[in-house]
C-alpha cells in the first residue's frame, strides 16, 4: 500500500489492521522491512505486492437534483452519479410529491404524497404531465447490490401560464422632472403565476426608456425627467413565463426652468438710453410668462413674452452697465449672462460752483473740483467772468458805443484751435466749437459728431442728419416742409414751430407784412395809421428815435430836423430832440449816437490767425484783449498773446472773440444768473453785468487759477466751464467782492464865499471817482491841519478865517484800507482894489541901465500876490512876487525916453 504509506514499528506483531479504507476498492499491499542501528549500516527490502478488495456498501457521495422548469406541465430532472459508488450493479430511484398547488381550486388529493416516477440508470428524467404553477419535490435513491442511499429533496416549479389581466397604473406628477407612478399587483389567478419582475417603460418625444423593478415594490419615482414635456407610462408585470402589459399612462411635467438662454444684445440710442433685444429661450421648459431686464443686478423692468426688445432710459452718460435678461415661466425663472454696455458721452453735469478765495483787493484765487458727473472724458476747463456794478454806473458807460472783447487761448504747437480749446487735427475733428475723436463714417453736425447712416443724409437740422427732401427746411431744429409763400416760425418756448402763409413771423406766428397788420413786441397788431417804436404801437405821424425793437417815440416838432434811424447795417442811431424855442438840442437822457466803426471802434484782431497776438502794437488791440500786459521793447520776439514771453517754436495761440457789450445795462435777478431781463429806466441801486469774459482756458488736469487786475471792491461772479468730447456744460456761478482798497482820484473840494462874510469859507466836494470801498469818513485839511471830520460832503469853515487871506485846502477820503488826498485848492477871503500905490522911483545906473524901487500900497485891501513892471511900448518886462522891491532894467538904448507904469494884484483883483 504505497498509499496510504503507514509505518509499523512494533517489530514483534507481525499483523495489522488498516481501516478508513474505501469501500469495494482493490489496493495492492507490500511490507517494506528495514534494519540498522547498533553500528551497522543496515536497510530495507520491500515484499512482493499482495492484492486484496474491499467489502461493497451502499453508495455515498450523491450529488443534489437539478430540476429545471420546462413548460406550464413539463420538468427536467438530472443528477449526477455517486462519487462513490460502494457497490456494484448502481441504479436510481426518482421520487416525488406535490407541495404546493396556488391555482388549485381546493386542496389536490395527492398533496404531500411520494410518487415514484423514474427507476433505472440513466442520469435524466424528463417528468411531464405537471400541473402549472405547481411546486414539486423531487428526491434520488442510489441503489447498488448491498442496498440504496438517498439523496437531499430538490424543488422544482412548473412555469406559469399566460396572465389573464394586466397590473392596474396611475401616475402623479410631483414635479417639473419627477413622476411618481403607482399600481396594484394583479391576483395570482389574473397574473396565472406570481410577479418576478416589473418593466416600466417610459417615452416622450424625445426620449425612451425602459426602468427593471423588483417585483417586491408597487410604486416608483422618475426622476430626471424633461420639465414642460408629455410622457407616456406603460407597466408589463411578468410571472416568469409570460408578461402582460398595462395600459399606457399619459402624464405632462410641470413647467421649469428655461435653459439655453442667451445674453442679450445692446443698441445705444444715445447718452442716456439703450434698447435691449434678446431671443427666446432654446428649451423654454414652459410657456414663457414674462422678460425681466435687470440692470446692474437691480429690476429695470419687465414685459411679456410677445416682445422681443425693451428701450431702457434715464442711464447715466458714459458709463458701463450690466444687462441681463430673465426668462420666467411658471416654475422659476432663469437670468442669462450679462452684457456689457458703455452709454455714450454726454455734456459734463453736476458741476459745482467754483470756490473763491479773495487774496487783495485786485487778485482772487479760484478752486474747483470735477464734475460729479463727467459724462465722457474730460478735454479741460474755462473760467467766465462778468462783474456786477451798479446799473447806472453801466449804463453811462454804455451809452458810448458796443465793444468786443476777446480773449487769448494758448496751444502746443503742433496743435489747433477748437472753440476757445485745443484738439489734434491727426486725431479729432472740430465740430462747431467741440472736440471729438477722429471716427470713420462721422460728420459734423452743429457740435455733434454724428454717424452717416446713409451717404444721402446730408442736411444737419437739431443735432440730427437728414436726407434732403424737396421744399423743407430747418427751422427752430426741426427739418420741416415748408412750401411756396409759405415761412417756418420756431417757439423755442414751446419746443415747436409753425408753418403758415406769409413772409415773416411775429413771434412764433407767421404772418404777412403786406396784409396791413404789423408785429409790435411779439403781438400782431392793426397797421393803420400806426407804427411800431420801441414794442409800442404810436402814430404814423410820430418821430421814432431807433427801431420797433429799440426806440423812443417823440411828437414831431417844427424846425427840428427828423432824427436819424440807422447809422449803417447792424448799428443803431439815436438822438432825442428838445425844441427850446429856435434851438433843437439833444436830450440828455438820450444822447446816443454811434460814429463809424473806423472813428471808434478799432478793427478787431484780423482773423483767427495763429500769431501774433493782440496785443503787439496793435491799436487799441491791448485794451480789447484779455489777459493784456506790457512788455519792455526788449521782449518784442515773445510779446504776444499776453505774455512777454511766448516761444512761437513751442506754442501757438489765437483770440476768441467775446459777445459785444449790450448798449444798456442788464440788471441781475436773483433767480437766474444766464438770463437777466432788462431793467427799468429807473433801476437805481441794483447791479447789473458786465459783459461775460473768458479769463482762463486750461487742461483737465488743473483746478485752480488766480485772477489778478481786478477793480477793489467790486462783486464778480465766476462760471466754471467744462468739455468732454460731446460738448460744454456750466457751473452755476459764484460771487465774490474784492478787498476794499485806498480810493483813486479824489476830486479836490471847491470853495466859496458866504456871503459878503470875509470870514467863512464854504467847501464843498464830490466823492472819489474810484472809492474802492465804503468811504468811511472823509477829512478836510487847511494847511495841513485838520478841519473836518465826517462823512457829509460840505463843511462850512468858520474858525480862524481872517480877510485878506489865502487858505490852502485839500480833501482826505477814507476806506478800511486807508486813506488818500486830492490836490490842493487855494481859497482866499474878501479882497479889493489896492489903494495908495506911489509911483515908483528910477534911479540911471548908466546909459544902458535903469534901477527901479517901489513901496507897498497905503492900503493893500488884500493879499499882494504880485507886482507889474510894464515898460510903454513892451509890455509887462517884469513880475515881482517876493524879495527887495526893486528890479533893474538892462540893455537899454542910451538917450532914449522911456515910461514906466506899475500894477500890483491881490486875488481877484487889479
């Protein structure tokens, strides 16, 4: 038995018993015997084999059934043979019972009961005839010549039959993506069988498929479904052998959210304005309730699903903006990305009033900031000023004649002129007195640089290109028809115009000046026998001294000869007639009369050329132009443009003219500082401008400028001007009075006797020309000493006054800033005619020279100023006023008679 190989040790039995052998299993059986030990080497010699058989038993090793399900009535049963058969002469034995019947009507008479239904040695058998749906046990016997051994039962089922009805369905919608489906599990004898396994199919038009359930569960979630779609749910139940399905269930999801949204797209209308436009939704997942523009994250506003754009106003100019578009259905609602957008520039707005220092009392330091809304990029600054004066102050001086001033404005070389500011010709383009940057496809329209749609839109009309059309016209901004005998009159009041038959317009009315109707202060008026002067109706008989605009009416006067209406093209005449008897004389209240420009008005800077300036020996050039200097003759090279020393290689620099002066003062309201109305004849003690002067021009970059040769104690007014690219916008004004300062020119007083008193003076004086503040006081100084005090203007000086004598007075004014004197006036009391003057005595010194003395009068009846030598034939040969009374006279032909006569005189008297 090699194997198992077992060692026997017990050299003195000679037998031994094997067991755990294999049943009927021939082994062949050998004794291995072996010697050694006590110093020998010994070994082993192995027996010859002896065969020998077990004894046979009843099978072991038997392997389960495999029954497996044919038909409703048909099972196959196999197995395998025993792993030890034990025995000769193998044979088996099949079994079995019914267990379970679930379709039976009732109890079945064999239930539990063995039946033996296979005998023999195949390893299959092929049990048909069952009952369906019926559970079967099977169990094997193993038989060989010493006995049999059974198997472990097996457990087989007859297949199910064809289900009679179907599982009954529902389907809920929770929600835009979820379903929830429920059904009832159809009876053992519906479904002929029971449920192994559920098939939910689900289809929607887009979509399909096909959900395995355990057979365990009677309802079910879909999820992930599309929101807003039709679905169709159909449940097939299977028994294992058959299936049948349900009928199918129609079921709509809920709307959700739109998907596939697309920012919107952005057209600018202007500064302040844009249209949005967008597109719906790809998969809308919904019926579409509403559009939402959101504007920098904030609700702008809404609309229906019908529109496809929103125009979005009241944006702030140049500025950027996020836009969004929300798409909301019933569910939710969905933004798309935003959209940037830049509205376009606009006028600077939010400009504060400058702030003002006051430095002395002829310089002011203005500051200001930039605008709270710069609406573009900023180009630079101006300052404009206009002081206020008194109104009759004003309107003496501007009853001369209207003046023009201009201003300079300084450049870089290689740079030009815009306005009153510089731009690049290379890379803008002047519109209008406006900069802006050089565009493709842009022309200029008034100050607007607008885009050409159409190369046809040629006519500029209101900021806005217009293609010409046959008999129109721009009129008050607005490019309207106008016909044949027909005229266009704007109402800027009213932001309209009117057109009508006629030839001229009264306001905004149209109206025929051939019609006998005539327009008297914007009001149609009856023409008959009746003339416009000055926007009043008066008779035809009358004399109008000027226009219908501007004139005094006067009733005609014999003799005087008929005042002139027009000097020349754009200038006025007027002149008012007082008959005084055989005299025609001028009134004062009108004296107005302009002279030819060559007499009076000097011709302005030629051109706009870039050099030389204003005021380069250019006439009265210096006084017109502001800021004026003078330069030494040294300085010639450099002297333009206000200044003494300009580098024309560097810079360059040209006039703007200002607005001319008004030929009567306008008063400032306290409403509106742009749009003065005129005041009365009677408007004493109100200020009024000055005409506005542009002082200071500059870049983006500087906010403070001083304003040096101011007027002492005057009230001006400031303007910040701003540009960008669009245009110019203003700051309301600020006011500021200067320092008081020492007055200028103060008149001397005059004097005059009281009476026939010789010993009173009165004085009388006017104030200075020029105060330069509120006279405090003034003082009245007789040889130096103080005799008056106050702030009257006269003093009667009473103290010290003797006949006879000369007095020497002079006036002191007095500011808060100081105080300054006029010249000296000399007043002399009563005097008279000198009375007993004694010829005088000559003395011959030789041939040719005479020595003359004399003595002061008995009764001088004055101050003796001086004494007269006259020599007959000559005249007066010599004036004494102080010294030895005595003169000698020279040269004097010899032997020849001469007379002498002598004169003496006091003030006032000979």
């Amino acid at each position: 038995m090699p194997d198992p190989r077992i060692p026997h040790t017990d050299i003195v039995a000679l037998n031994r018993t094997v067991t755990s052998l294999v049943p009927y299993t021939n082994y062949s059986i050998t004794i291995l015997a072996c010697s050694g030990g006590g110093g020998y080497v010994g070994g082993c010699t192995e027996s010859l084999p002896t065969s020998v058989t077990t004894l046979p038993t009843i099978p072991q090793g038997l392997a389960s059934l495999s029954v497996v399900a044919i038909s409703e009535s048909f099972l196959a049963v196999s197995w395998r043979p025993p792993s030890r058969p034990n025995g000769p002469n193998v044979r088996y034995e099949l079994l079995r019972r019914k267990t379970q019947q679930p379709l039976a009507s009732r109890p079945p008479e064999d239930f539990n009961r063995w039946y033996h239904v296979y005998a023999g040695d195949k390893l299959f058998h092929e049990d048909k005839g069952l009952s369906r749906y019926t559970w079967y046990e099977y169990q094997l016997l193993v038989h060989n010549d010493v006995g049999y051994a059974s198997g472990e039962p097996a457990v087989g089922v007859t297949l199910a039959g064809p289900p009679h009805a179907p599982a009954n369905v529902s389907a809920l919608v929770l929600n835009h993506t979820a379903v929830l489906v429920n059904w009832t599990t159809p009876t053992l004898q519906d479904l002929q069988g029971r449920a192994e396994l559920y098939f939910l199919t689900v289809n929607s038009s887009q979509e399909s498929q096909t959900l395995r359930l355990d057979p365990s569960v009677t309802s079910f979630v879909i999820s992930d479904l599309q929101p807003s779609t039709e679905y169709t749910l159909s449940l097939a139940v299977s028994n294992g052998a058959h299936s049948i399905t349900s009928p199918e269930v129609t079921c709509t999801t809920t709307d959700g959210e739109p998907e596939g949204i697309f920012p919107p797209e952005i057209v600018t209308l202007n500064s302040t304005s844009v249209r949005v436009l967008w597109a719906a939704p790809l998969v809308p997942n919904g019926a579409v309730t509403r559009y939402s523009i959101y504007l920098d994250d904030q609700l702008y506003g809404s609309t229906d699903n019908t529109s496809g754009s929103l125009e979005l106003g009241g944006l702030l100019p140049f500025t950027v903006y996020d836009i969004q578009v929300e798409v909301c259905t019933v569910y939710a609602c969905v933004r798309s990305n935003s959209t940037k957008v830049t509205t376009v520039e606009d006028t600077p707005a939010d400009i504060a009033a400058p702030h003002i220092q006051v430095l002395s009392s002829r310089s002011v330091r203005l500051e200001w900031t930039s605008p709270g809304q710069p609406n573009g990029i900023m180009g630079g600054y101006d300052i404009r000023r206009r002081a206020l004066k008194p109104c009759e102050e004003l309107q003496a001086k501007h009853a001369v004649l209207p003046q023009t001033h201009c201003s300079y404005v300084e450049c870089p070389a290689h740079q030009d002129f815009c306005g009153s500011s510089c731009y690049d010709p290379e890379q803008q383009v002047c519109c209008g007195g406006t900069t802006h940057d050089f565009r493709d496809l842009h022309q200029c329209c008034d100050e607007l640089y607008l885009p050409v749609v159409n190369t046809t839109m040629g006519v500029c009309c209101g900021g806005q290109l217009h293609e010409p059309l046959p008999h129109h016209q721009c009129c008050g901004g607005y490019y309207v028809p106008v016909g044949q005998g027909e005229v266009c009159c704007p109402d800027p009041g009213q932001l309209r115009v009117s057109v009508g038959l006629g030839d001229s317009c009264c306001g905004a009315t149209p109206f025929s000046s051939a019609a006998g109707q005539i327009c008297c202060g914007g009001v149609l008026r009856d023409g008959y026998s009746s003339q416009c002067c000055g926007g009043r109706v008066v008779e035809r008989e009358a004399e109008c001294c000027g226009d219908a605009g501007r004139g005094t009416a006067h009733a005609a006067m014999p003799g005087c000869p008929p005042p002139p209406r027009r000097a020349k093209a754009g200038t006025w005449a007027q002149m008012g007639w007082m008959g005084t008897g055989p005299w025609c004389q001028p009134s004062l209240s009108d004296q107005m009369m302009e002279l030819p420009a060559s007499e009076h008005q000097p011709e302005p800077c030629q051109g706009r050329s870039r050099l030389p300036g204003c005021n380069r020996n250019n006439g009265h050039h210096e006084e017109k132009c502001r800021p004026s200097v003078l330069c030494p003759a040294s300085s010639a090279s450099g002297a333009y443009c206000g200044s003494c020393d300009l580098n024309p290689a560097q810079f360059v620099c040209t006039w703007v003219p200002g607005e001319p002066d008004a030929p009567s003062a306008t008063r400032i309201p306290s409403s509106s500082p742009q749009a003065p109305p005129a005041p009365s004849a009677t408007a004493h003690g109100q200020l009024c401008p000055t005409p506005e002067e542009l002082v200071y021009s500059g870049m983006a970059n500087r906010y403070i400028f001083t304003d040096t040769e101011l007027e002492p104690y005057t009230r001006y007014e400031y303007r910040v001007g701003a540009w960008n690219r669009h245009g110019r916008a203003f700051s309301p004004a600020s006011h500021v009075t200067t320092k008081e300062d020492v007055p200028e020119r103060v008149p001397p007083p005059r004097w005059s006797r009281v009476g026939i008193r010789d010993d009173v003076i009165q004085l009388d004086w006017s104030p200075p020309f020029r105060s330069n503040g509120e006279i405090s006081h003034y003082i009245i100084l007789r040889d130096g000493q103080e005799r008056y005090r106050g702030n009257e203007q006269s003093f009667t000086d009473a103290g010290g006054i003797r006949p006879f004598q000369e007095y020497t007075y002079r006036l002191r004014a007095c500011t808060s800033a100081g105080c300054a004197d006029s010249t000296s006036v000399v007043a002399v009391t009563v005097q008279g005619v000198p009375e007993g003057l004694a010829a005088p005595s000559v003395i011959a010194l030789g041939s040719t020279a005479l020595h003359i003395s004399w003595e002061a009068p008995a009764k001088p009846n004055g101050i003796i100023r001086e004494y007269h030598i006259n020599q007959s034939g000559v005249g007066v040969i010599h004036t004494h006023r102080e010294g030895e009374m005595a003169y000698t006279v020279t040269g004097i032909t010899p032997s020849v008679c001469l007379k002498f006569t002598f004169a003496l005189e006091t003030y006032g008297e000979l």
